[in-house]
C-alpha cells in the first residue's frame, strides 16, 4: 500500500517517503530533469525535480496510457505483476524513460533529448528496489539489487580505498586490478573487502558509485 504523504507541500503535492528516492535518481542520473510515479489510472503518486507539477502530472498520465497500450498490443492476456517493461523516447525537447513498476506502477524519468542514453540501468534497478520496498510489495528475484549505490573514499592515487553503503556501514578496500570493457566514461575496478568479500565498484560518469559481487 502507498504510504500516506507526509511533510510540506509542493503545489499541492505532499512529500511522501518516495520523494526522497525520486530525488536521488533525479541528482545522480546525467541528462535527468525530473521523474514521476503514477498508479495504474495514471494519477499522480509522487514527484522530484525541475519541471512544474503540471507538467509532470501531464507527463506521467500520457505515458502511463502510451505503456499499457503497448502491453496490451504485445500481450493481450500478460498479468499485472509480470517482468518490467521500459519505453524510450525521444521528442524535440525533451527525453522519456518509461519503465513499468510493481503492481500497475509506472516510473516515468524525464531527460533532455541526448539523456535518455545516459540513464544508468544500475540507477533504474536501484530505484525500483527502493519504491518496491517503501510500497511493501515482495522485491522479485529479477529485481534483487545485483548492484547497490555506495559511497566511495579514494586514496591519494586516485583509487578506491573505502566504501560507504547508504545503511552507515564502512569496508576498507584492497583494489585487485582495474576493469575494462565498461562505458565511456565509467571506471571500474574489482577491489576485496578486509574480510575477503570480492566485489566490483563502477563510477558512472555523473560520479556516482556502485558496487556488486564479483563473478
């Protein structure tokens, strides 16, 4: 169920536990303006970022019409807690991501035209966690959190010496070896924790860190 709206308003819109996820995405995603979470009518649930609320408002009800067409058209008879979907699309002003949620719930993260091509896969995957969890929905395998956003501490070679997850918790790191094969733009290195855990840290190029476990 959808946490009643809490703390001051926004032409009209409450803060709610969701804002401050949309805010993160909204900060830590190049190219993103804003973002909005709509329910399965296409109202309004939460918003974050630089555009009006109408807008948003506006933005959120059309594309959440435009997602359930398209699952309709694709698979007339696909239930409401199927695998995610995302819509990318590009307009003269501005760039969409449309990617479909827990329980009929649409994330529609709003982007300059060129932007929709640098929102992180990490970041959307963090985020739908994160709603899917404030909501109380179950998190489904396919969204268990293969990578988490952390903070990062670099040594004075520039390297990461310790990481920081956003429950407080520190783990001093060993680098074993720098990574390739990642986007421009990115760094990655596979670093071991002191009690021998192996993991892989990604820098996306709006500076955010991510980490998961080293296959």
């Amino acid at each position: 169920m959808i946490p009643n709206s809490v703390g001051d308003s926004r032409e009209g819109q409450h803060r709610t536990p969701f804002t401050t996820i949309l805010e993160t995405l909204v900060e830590s995603t190049v190219g993103c303006m804003a973002a909005v979470l709509v329910d399965g009518e296409g109202e309004t649930v939460d918003y974050a970022g630089n555009l009006t609320a109408y807008e948003l408002k506006l933005a959120g009800a059309h594309f959440q019409i435009v997602l359930r067409d398209l699952c309709q058209r694709a698979e007339p008879d696909r239930g409401a807690h199927a695998s995610s979907r995302c819509v990318v699309t590009r307009a003269e002003h501005f760039g969409y991501v449309v990617r479909e949620l827990f329980g009929g719930y649409v994330l529609v993260v709003v982007c300059t035209p060129a932007g929709v091509f640098c929102v992180s896969p990490r970041a959307l995957r963090q985020v739908e966690v994160e709603l899917c969890s404030e909501a109380g929905f179950p998190v489904s395998a396919h969204l268990a959190p293969d990578w988490a956003r952390v903070r990062v501490r670099l040594s004075r070679g520039g390297e990461p010496a310790e990481l920081q997850h956003l429950s407080g918790r520190a783990d001093r790191v060993e680098v074993q070896r720098a990574l390739a094969h990642v986007r421009e733009f990115e760094r990655a290195y596979q670093v071991r924790t002191a009690d021998g855990r192996e993991l892989v840290l990604v820098r996306e190029p709006s500076g955010v860190w991510y980490a998961a476990a080293a296959e």
